[in-house]
C-alpha cells in the first residue's frame, strides 16, 4: 500500500481540509496547494458574507450570537463553508459599522451575548445581493455544467436591477431598489 | 453552566487571557484607541472560545489539550487582527480613503518648504552670489520635494497597512457633525462651512499683540537688567508699534463682529501692509547683528551668522505669513457666503 499523507485538520479552505491522498497524487504538489488554496479564499471570502447575512436574516428580531451563527452554517452548508471562527467576528464589525446589521447585548444561559440582527437597510441591501448572486449562478449554469432551480412561486428577481422580491408579502407592486413596476411584468411572464 | 465553570480552572484561562493578549497586540492602533469596543471585541472572541471547549468537551472539565484545541480552531493571532486592518478601498499601496489627505499633505509641506527656499534665494541674490542662489534654489526644492515625499508616503503607506480611515482622525466634535448631518438626510459630500470671522481668536490677538506692542515700546519688563544699544531700543520701539498698530486693527474687526465683510478686508490688507515692515526691521539686525543684546554680555563672533539667520528665517515667516492673510483677506467673502449656506441648511 502507497504511503498516505495526512495535511490540514478542520481549516478554512476546501483544499486544506483533504485530510488522505497518494504520494503521487495532484494535491500533493505545495505549488499546486498554494495557489488553489488562495483562489478558494477568493471565492469564499464574498460568499462568508452572504452565508453570514443569510443565517442572520432568518433569525429575524430575535438575532443570532456568533457561536451560534457559526454552527449554523456550518450545518446548513453541510460542513462544507466552513469559517475561520476568530475572523468572523472582524467580518460582522464591519457589517455592522456599515448599518447592514446591529448588535444588541442579551444575557444567555448566564452569559452576556452579542445577538446580531438586520437592520431595515441590511435587508434591503442583502435582498439586492442575493437576487444579483442568484442571478448571478443561473447564467453560469451552461458554462459551468451545473443544474440550478429558482423558486419562482416564492421569489421574483428584478430584470432591472436583480433585486430579489418575496412574493409571499402581499400587494408588492414595485422593485424596491429602482422602483421598476412588477405587477405588469409578472402579468406578461405568466 | 457548571461544566463551563469546571472548564475555566486558573490554567485554562491563564491560556484563554494569553491568546487574547495576543491578539491585543497585534491590533492595529486606531482600534487600540477605541477601548470601549476593544473590550466588547475581546469578551466576544473570549465567549466564543468558552462555547468552544464546551462542545469538544460536550460539558465535562476540559483538559489544557482541549482548550488549545478550541484556540487553534479561532485562528492565529495575526490572522485576526488584519481582518481588522482590512480596511479601506486599496489605491496604490495608499487606501483610496487617505489619498485626498496624502496629496494635501505633500502639498502643505512642499509649499512651505519651497517659500524658504525662496526667501533663501532672496537673501544669497541680495549678497550677489546669483549663479550659486540659482543653483541652490533648484537643488533646495529638488531635494525638498525628494525628502518630504518620501517621508509622507511612508507614514500614509504605514497608516494604510494597519487599516486606518480618514473618520480615525476626527475628532469628537467632526463626529457628533458627521452624525447630525446623517440625521438631517445631508448628503456625505456637504462639507462643514466654518465661520472665517472668529470672534474670541480675534479678541485674543488684538490683546496678545497690544500687550506685547505695548512691553516692548517701552521695555517696562527688564528682569535681567540688560542694557540695550540705542539701535536695538529703536528696533523694539518699531516692532512693538507695529504690533499695536495690529492689535487695533484686530480690535476694529472685533467692533465690526459679523457685519461688512469689505470693512473686515479693508482692516486685514491694512495688517498685512503693516506686517510687512517686520522686514526692514528685520534687515536693520541681519545688517548689524551685534546690536542684538547679547553681544554685551558675550562677545563670540559666530553668533553674529546665527542671529543673522535667525532673523532671515523671521523674514521668511512674516513674507509667508503675509502671502496666508492675503489669501484670507481675498476668500473672506466667499467663505463666509458658503458659512451662511450651511447654517441655513441647518435651520430649514
């Protein structure tokens, strides 16, 4: 049997955390490790963010301390995004110093948290993200070999500016990014 | 919660505090400053590590093994703080944030280094050494632009590093400003609009500049008893006339307070008119620098090349100074114009 080569345990990045792989295999290569390993931080880093606003935004009011938005993640993703836990919290700093969401101080099981909620504009500006990176991941879909279905019945994407709109509040009549009047446009797509 | 207090023996969290002190350190400053937040930063990532021994060791006392366990998984100290340093849209080595105030450094700096090296150029031009004052002046701005170039850009490509914003350096009431303006629904681009008319700094020079005018007319304060040469008692009686005569004029401009603006101009290009006979007094102790009092008492002649530099560089002051009220005295119209705007923004 060819020798196995243990690296990495539980880290940030994808690659890092191939924990068994042959001597001779790809990954076995530093340069090949590096480079992969940065580009992943690349695509991960604006994708934390939306993960982090995702979790947050469906905990609504009541919010969500750091610990807790960390596990749930990681289950939502399947332990697939995995955060690099003492950088998160730099992440939600500047979030919410950017009005996007607020803390508030609660005492839980006799120690005082953060809980972090969205803020008015925070989920304006996160409907607007989201429905330009689904947007974003269905035009990929050809070129990148991948299936992917919208829940039209429950969300409709702007086709001015992406915005994402829940269908499921009544009488929504307009794109509250640019205003764009949607009542017609739904009409004409059904 | 009792396991978790079983977990926190003095070890565990001798280990805890000193990962924590850790990343203390290697914050950048502007955070450092803010200790209010600095201290919810840490209790945060301190909580956090505690919620992580008690899932590894689902409630049972943690061994130090566990508790290194739970650290490593934070990340490393460094990592942390340069999230934190991540600030700022990247330009060139300086954050697009701080380019504005890098230029307008460079700027300040290079404006005042070139006017000395001007009035330099003056002075070796009036001892008729003109190839050498030509030569010089162009090798003194080259090297001052040089010098003072590199020495900004350092310390913006420092300030950039470690993540620091324009909004580090604002003071408390720039702030409570920025806040105001937020709530009014003032767009961020409204520059605050100062009132170029001060009364109470106007008050104080005219009573600094006529006490002083008045001591040195009549060197009523001698404590050590020097005795003057007659010409140097004559060049005290002229600077402090002329600080008296400014000491009225900013007196004029306080009785004036907010009203006619021309009357304002008309008292500051009087001011500076009279400022500028600082220089031939000033040419009177370069020309004969052992009427300066301290020849009396000691008698060494190089300190005739430095009381004549020190009084070039007096020159070189009062020129630049005049060169500032003049602009001041031309933009006071406008300025104040674009002060009313504000405050009315303000009030409607």
């Amino acid at each position: 049997m060819k020798n196995i080569v243990w690296i990495g345990n539980g880290e940030y990045c994808m690659i890092k955390r191939v924990k068994t792989f042959l001597p001779d295999a790809t990954i076995n290569s530093a340069e090949y490790r590096a480079y992969t390993e940065n580009f992943e931080s690349e695509i991960l880093r604006g994708i934390s963010t939306l993960a982090i606003l995702s979790i947050i935004q469906k905990t609504g009011s009541e919010g969500i301390y750091g610990y807790a938005l960390l596990k749930q993640i990681e289950q939502e993703t399947r332990n697939i995004l995995i955060l690099e836990e003492g950088t998160m919290y730099p992440i939600l700093k500047k979030l919410e110093k950017d009005g996007i969401i607020e803390s508030k101080k609660q005492v839980y099981e006799g120690r005082p948290r953060n809980y972090y909620s969205m803020t008015t504009q925070g989920n304006r500006v996160y409907n607007h993200l989201m429905g330009f990176f689904t947007k974003l991941v269905e035009s990929l879909k050809s070129i990148m070999g991948i299936d992917v279905i919208l829940p039209e019945k429950s969300f409709f994407y702007c086709p001015n500016c992406a915005n994402k709109i829940d269908l499921r509040i009544k009488e929504v009549r307009f794109c509250e990014a640019c205003g764009l009047n949607i009542q017609d446009i739904q009409k004409i797509s059904k | 919660m009792e396991e978790t207090k079983m977990s926190q023996n003095s070890e565990n969290v001798k280990y805890v505090k000193t990962y924590l002190k850790q990343i203390e350190e290697k914050l950048p400053e502007w955070l450092k400053e803010k200790k209010s937040e600095l201290n919810d930063l840490l209790d945060e990532i301190e909580q956090h590590i505690w919620d992580k021994i008690e899932e590894i060791t689902q409630g049972q006392p943690a061994s130090l093994i566990e508790v290194q366990k739970a650290i490593a998984s934070m990340g490393s100290p460094e990592k942390i703080a340069n999230e934190y340093k991540r600030r700022g849209t990247p330009k060139v080595y300086i954050t697009q944030e701080l380019w504005p105030i890098y230029l307008k450094g460079l700027k300040i700096i290079f404006s005042i280094l070139l006017i000395l090296n001007i009035v330099g150029f003056i002075f070796s031009v009036a001892d008729g050494e003109v190839g050498d004052a030509i030569w010089n002046l162009l090798s003194g701005v080259f090297n001052a632009f040089v010098i003072s170039s590199f020495i900004i850009t350092l310390i913006f490509v420092g300030l950039s590093m470690e993540g620091y914003l324009p909004e580090d350096f604002e003071t408390k009431e720039e702030k409570a400003e920025k806040e105001t303006q937020k709530k009014l629904g003032i767009g961020e681009s409204i520059k605050k609009e100062e009132n170029p008319i001060k009364i109470g700094e106007l008050i104080f020079g005219s009573v600094s500049a006529l006490i002083f005018g008045f001591l040195l007319l009549t060197q009523s304060i001698n404590p050590f008893e020097i005795v003057f040469d007659p010409q140097f008692i004559a060049v005290m009686q002229y600077s402090g006339l002329i600080f008296i005569i400014s000491g009225v004029l900013h007196f004029g401009r306080v009785l004036l307070g907010q009203k006619s603006l021309s009357g304002h101009q008309i008292l500051m290009t009087l001011d500076i008119i009279f400022g500028l006979f600082f220089i031939p007094i000033g040419l009177i102790v370069i020309n004969n620098p052992e009427i300066f009092p301290f020849f009396n008492v000691i008698d060494i002649q190089e300190i005739y090349n430095g009381v004549a530099l020190g009084f070039k560089i007096f020159i070189g002051f009062v020129i630049f100074g005049s060169v500032v009220a003049f602009y001041e005295m031309v933009t006071l119209k406008s300025k104040h114009a674009r002060y009313l705007a504000y405050k009315n923004m303000f009030n409607s």
